[in-house]
C-alpha cells in the first residue's frame, strides 16, 4: 500500500489518521457520556477525567497532524459516479467535521484550564493554561463543549451512513478507498 495520497487511492498516513481520530471521537464521546454521572465516591470519578483530558489533547495533536498532512497530501479525486451535490456536500461535511473537532478539543481544554492549571497527559507531561485564571468561563467552554461534541458525532454518524450507502447502495468504491481496498 502506498504512503501518500494517489489521485485515485488514499495512502495508509491518510487511511490510519482517518481511523484513529474516529475510534478516539466516539470512545471519548463514550467515556465523557459515562463520567458526568460519576459520584465522588465512584471508582472511576479522578481516573475517567484524567484519561479523557489526556486522550483529547492528543487527539488534538493527531488532528493537527492530520490537517497538514491533508495540505500536503492531496485526498483522491472524486469518483465519477458522485453527484455534483454529493462532492459539495462531502467537502462541506469534511469541512464541519474538521472544525467541530477543534471546537470540541478547544473547548474542552478551556473546561480544565480556565482555573489556571495545566492538565497531566497520562502523566508523561503538562500542556499548561494559555489563560491563566478566567474566572465564570467555564460554563460557557462547558457548553460549547457538550453542543460541538454531540453535533460532531451526529455528524460523523451520518458520515459513516453516507460511506455504507455509496458501498450497498451505489455500489461504488468510496468506503473501499478509506479501508485501503
């Protein structure tokens, strides 16, 4: 399997970046969906948060990895049986998605750093407030947090549809493309 982007096949950096940041999405969706009903007493109440910050900032880091890699990597042109309104509407998905995702992890980091304080990443190191104390802001980044990340997995859902629908509907080779088929 190829490296980089062809104009007809994604390269693998494309095809596992695309997968990593899906599986990490909807686990952290999961994992955040679980822990705000934690009780002190919980087992899970200081180690949930812990892993979710940790996951979400390197999430973050993979995203941004992945938008350069996509400036530098052209995605495959669209198949010829693609409607004019599926290519615009599969750019302004990708589009979307792209900026719920920063929206998500940058509102989620404000929740945890608009106090002040830095947040351990898995204990290997500190990704520190870029704000320093803010106080009253974190109801608003708890907010836009909850509606972006909620927004985002509807979204990606549909996404996910709309490749199943091109493979058993259509027929075609777009969910093939992403699986490196």
């Amino acid at each position: 399997m190829q490296v980089r982007n062809s104009p007809t096949r994604f390269g693998v950096i494309s095809i596992a970046l695309h997968w990593i940041i899906a599986i990490a999405v909807f686990g952290l969706f999961g994992l955040g969906y679980y822990m705000v009903d934690l009780t002190y007493y919980d087992q899970w109440y200081r180690s949930a948060p812990h892993i979710h910050k940790s996951v979400g900032l390197l999430l973050l880091g993979t995203v941004i990895l992945r938008l350069i890699w996509r400036l530098a990597n052209a995605p495959p042109a669209p198949l010829s049986n693609h409607q004019r309104w599926e290519v615009v509407a599969a750019q302004g998905v990708h589009g979307l998605l792209y900026l719920l995702l920063i929206v998500a992890m940058v509102s989620g980091y404000l929740i945890s750093t608009l106090d002040g304080s830095s947040i351990d990443v898995f204990n290997w190191f500190s990704v520190p407030s870029v704000t320093g104390p803010m106080r009253f802001l974190e109801e608003i980044a708890g907010m836009v947090h909850y509606w972006a990340t909620w927004a985002l997995v509807v979204l990606a859902g549909l996404h996910g549809l709309a490749a199943v629908k091109h493979h058993v509907i259509d027929k075609d080779n777009t969910l093939r493309r992403m699986l490196g088929f």
